[in-house]
C-alpha cells in the first residue's frame, strides 16, 4: 500500500501499518504516515487505501495469489529477500491506483 501511495504522487514517503488479532477478520486498525511528503493530509490517504486495499487475511492471501507456486515461490525469497524486486512470483510489490 505504501508503494502505491508513493507511485500515486500522493506523498514522497509512507508507511502503511495494519494490526490484527486472532481470530478477527478486520485490522483492528489501518495507519498511514506520510512522514510530512503528503500532498493530501494522511486521513484522505488513509481512506483512498482502504477503498483500494482489502487488508483481511483471508483475502490478502487470494488478491496476492499466496498459493501459487508453492514452497518454490518462496524460496526465491530467502536469497536476496522479498522486496523492492520486481520478480512475477511477488505479486505483493504490484500497485494498485489509488
């Protein structure tokens, strides 16, 4: 969601965080911080990333296609870690507009 808020023009910088609990669906909460870059105040960005963003887990793991290739998928990941590259199998860099 990050990414997107940047790739957007929206702000420079952002940071998006999302807490859960177990056994509930919904995020307890949803964060956005622009870290002063918005050229929106974080409240709008944060509303614009809920419409854009389903952040239950459940489906986290279907719009992210979480199962997809299994273990091999992942293990691209242990070399060279899992963000900021642009493989296919890391559906998670995608950014969704905003």
């Amino acid at each position: 969601a990050a990414k997107s808020i940047v790739a957007a023009k929206l702000a420079r910088r952002a940071i998006v965080q999302v807490s859960y609990a177990i056994g509930v669906a919904e995020p307890l909460s949803v964060f956005v911080d622009t870290y002063g870059t918005g050229k929106i105040p974080d409240r709008e960005i944060l509303e614009k990333v809920k419409a854009a963003f389903d952040f239950r887990p459940g489906m986290m793991a279907i719009n992210l296609d979480l199962k997809r290739g299994g273990n091999q998928r992942y293990q691209k990941t242990a070399a060279y870690g899992h963000f900021g590259r642009s493989d296919p199998d890391f559906t998670w860099e995608k950014v969704l507009p905003l």
